[in-house]
C-alpha cells in the first residue's frame, strides 16, 4: 500500500531542509522567530566572538536574510530619495553587490495630515526608516521591498534586476514597515497606509498583479493615523489549506492566497499593528498593538467574523505593542518596548511570569529570535540579553555592542547576524 503524505507535511518538511542554513523572510524559516541553529554564542562585544563587521551605508531598520553564502538587507538616504539592495559574503563579510533600486522625486507636503497618496513621502517620524521592510529571498532571487517607493526582485548572483513595481500606491505617513512574504508563484506585501489599506499578491516570474484585495475594517471617516499598521502576514496550514494571516489596525484577517479572497476576521481593534502572527497549540496569536486587544488566541478554522465564535482568550497587561512573540511548546514569550518580559500559558492566556531586563533605557523594537532553548533579544541601545526559553526566564548573558538598531537578529548554523545603525555583525563563538 503507497504511503500519503499530507501537504502539511510535506510543507514542513521541506521548510525543515531550508531551515537548516537559511534564514529567507523577516523571522526566518518558519516565519516565527524559530531557529534550528545550535552552538550560537552565550557572549560577544566588539572585541569578543565577532567574526566579521561590516559597515552599512545610510539608514534602515530592515533585518538580514540569508540564503547561501549571501546576506542580503536593505538600505535607503536618510530622507529616502534613494533606496539599495545590498548583499554581503557570508564568510568573509565582503560587499559583493550594493545596488541602486529606486529614485524617489522626494516632495516635502506641509501640514500635519497627508491629505492624499499624491506625495507618499511626507512626515515619516524619525523612529522609521525609507528601508524597514525585510526582503524576501529563495534560491537565485531575491525580492527587496520599499512600499510605495517600490518594489524589486533581483538575480542573487548577477545582481542584475528582473523585474520593478513603482505603481502601488498607498500613503505611508509615518512609514512602511510590512515585509514581502512568499508563498508558492506569489510574492504577497501588505500597504495599510493613511488613506487605503489592501493586500496584494504578484507573480514572482514577472511582478504582475496576480490578485487585490481591499481591508474594509475601517468607516471612511475614521482618522488616517487610526487606519495605519505595519504588520507582515503569515501563512498557515489549517487542515491542509494555506491561509495568509494579515494583522491590522482594528481587525487580523485570513485570506485564500490562490484568490486572495477573505476567509475570516478577527476583530480587536488597536491601530499600528506590528507584530507578525504566531501559530501553534492550535491557535493563531495575534493583536492590536496600540489600544484594543493587545494579544488574542484565535481558533483559525473559521469563517466569516470569528470574533465571538473563535477567540479562546484575550490578554491586555502590556503586551509588545513593536515586537513580535515566541511560542515556544506550550508558552508564549515576549518583550514589550520597555524591556518587560512576559511569559504566558498559551492554552489559556494565563500569566506565568513578568520581569524586566536591566535595558537601561534601551527600547526593543527589534523582534527576539529563539534557538536551542535560549532567546535571543536586541534593544537599540546596543544590548543583547540571551534569556533562558521557559517559564523562569533567567538572563543567561547581557551583551553590548558599539550601536543599537531595530532590526531583528537572524541565525544560520553557529552564527547570530545582527543589524545595528551602523554595521552588519556576524557573531560566532572563535575557536
């Protein structure tokens, strides 16, 4: 009798094999923050378990992705007029191609509300960058994504450019910050702007609208800045049929990605949504970042509004309204902007845990990464504390680097790849 394998499975499976020494979207393999690395470093400065340093020119809160013997991230001017895919050697920390994408006609708008997507440049607050989306990488392209300044996808090995999007329009205000998922032939962004927010898919071979699909969580009065998120979308298995899971302002959705049309919605409400979504125990945990429902758990096999019909439980005590969470078994982890970490049952919502890292003002924007039963958070103050993954959360290390950033940490086989302001770090235990 011939043996069946669920797709499930078989999407695992295949995710575990590039897992191993790749890290191809914002939270690597898995899309959570898991990591299969082992032997990552308990302890490092600029002076300790640093392999190579390499200086990153302009600004961008974009993390690594690593595919291969490449890193790639993004970079973009400090007022954003011109954006750049760069890619570093992995084992010597070289730069093998530092590419001009975009030149953006920068036009500064007075006034404190944009009143339209004709200038999608004005007021983006200096805690953002023109370069905060992650790219996206798989074998030989890799896709860089700049939001409405536009979207690139890129030979790995020539550098050479394949295709451009510049005609996705959105007003960002205060930024972009949802990262290019992939799924299948699809590369999906997310533009929950100022003025529309909608969901669209587009052919990896040729940068083609495939499908669009509008987010009408919000009444056509409401304030822009009300309106606005940065949250990037995860997809998920649910009995053997892929959904992508997008947070926003006001409401967390599942689309079809073969269609793009909506399955269901969970209402929390909250605004600058900016955490990815989490799935495991059975639950897809999300939440409205500022105001609303901080963190939910929600039953994804539903249809229509699941709100009532699927919310297991809902925690509102300060959880991460910037940073994304960990499921680690049965318990979820997290570090809100403050520095408190939390720990929770993720089959109830019941707070184990609450302490605070000794940040000393540091703010954790950056999402934390978790890999042979540690965690791994960055504040943008240069610190990084390595924490112990249950319940007790004991600080195992706090480590320091010359800059802080607001990327989040990647890890491939023994080695932390970490952005700051200035430099692209590989840290490695020296033996």
């Amino acid at each position: 009798m011939p043996i069946r394998f669920s797709l499930a499975a078989f999407l695992f499976a295949t995710l575990t094999a590039l897992s191993a020494d790749n890290w191809p979207e914002f939270r690597g393999p898995y899309g959570d923050g898991r990591s299969d690395a082992t032997n990552l470093p308990l302890t490092w400065s600029e002076t300790e378990n640093v392999r190579w340093k390499t200086a990153i020119h302009d600004k961008g809160w974009s993390s690594p992705v690593v595919w291969g013997n490449q890193v790639w991230l993004t970079t973009a001017t400090e007022n954003g007029d011109k954006c750049y895919a760069v890619a570093v050697d992995r084992d010597t920390g070289k730069v093998i191609h530092d590419i001009l994408l975009f030149e953006v006609n920068v036009r500064p708008v007075k006034g404190k509300n944009p009143p339209s997507i004709a200038a999608p440049y004005e007021q983006w607050a200096a805690f953002n960058s023109y370069a905060s989306p992650t790219a996206a990488i798989e074998e030989g392209r890799v896709y860089a994504h700049f939001g409405t300044a536009g979207t690139a996808c890129l030979d790995t090995a020539t550098g050479k450019v394949l295709w451009k999007r510049t005609d996705l329009e959105c007003c960002h205000h205060r930024g972009a910050g949802s990262s290019p998922v992939l799924h299948g032939d699809l590369v999906i962004l997310t533009f929950d702007g100022f003025d529309v927010q909608y969901v669209v898919a587009l052919s990896k071979k040729t940068g083609e609208t495939v499908w669009k699909r509008e987010r009408n969580f919000h009444a056509p009065e409401k304030n822009g800045d009300l309106r606005k998120a940065y949250a990037t979308p995860l997809v998920i298995m649910v009995d053997d049929r892929p959904l992508v899971v997008s947070p926003s302002a006001e409401a967390t959705a599942a689309y079809d990605p073969k269609t793009g049309e909506e399955v269901w919605r969970v209402v929390h409400g909250g605004m600058n949504a900016s955490m990815r979504p989490v799935f495991g125990q059975g639950k897809l945990f999300t939440g409205g970042s500022d105001g609303g429902k901080q963190l939910v758990a929600v039953r994804p096999d539903g249809k229509g509004d699941v709100t009532k019909s699927h919310t297991d439980w809902v925690y509102t005590k300060g959880a991460p309204n910037r940073s994304s969470f960990l499921l680690v078994g049965d318990k979820l982890l997290m570090v809100n902007s403050g520095g408190i970490t939390i720990c929770l049952d993720a089959k109830d919502g019941k707070e184990l845990k609450k302490d605070r890292l000794d940040s000393k003002g540091g703010q954790f924007w950056a999402s934390p990464i978790v890999a042979d039963r540690k965690w791994y958070a960055f504040d943008d103050a240069g610190h990084g504390f390595v924490i112990s993954a249950d319940e007790k959360m004991t600080v195992l290390a706090t480590n320091t680097l010359a800059s802080g950033g607001r990327a989040s940490p990647a890890a491939v086989g023994k080695a932390l790849y970490v952005r700051t302001f200035t430099h692209l770090y590989r840290i490695e235990e020296n033996k």
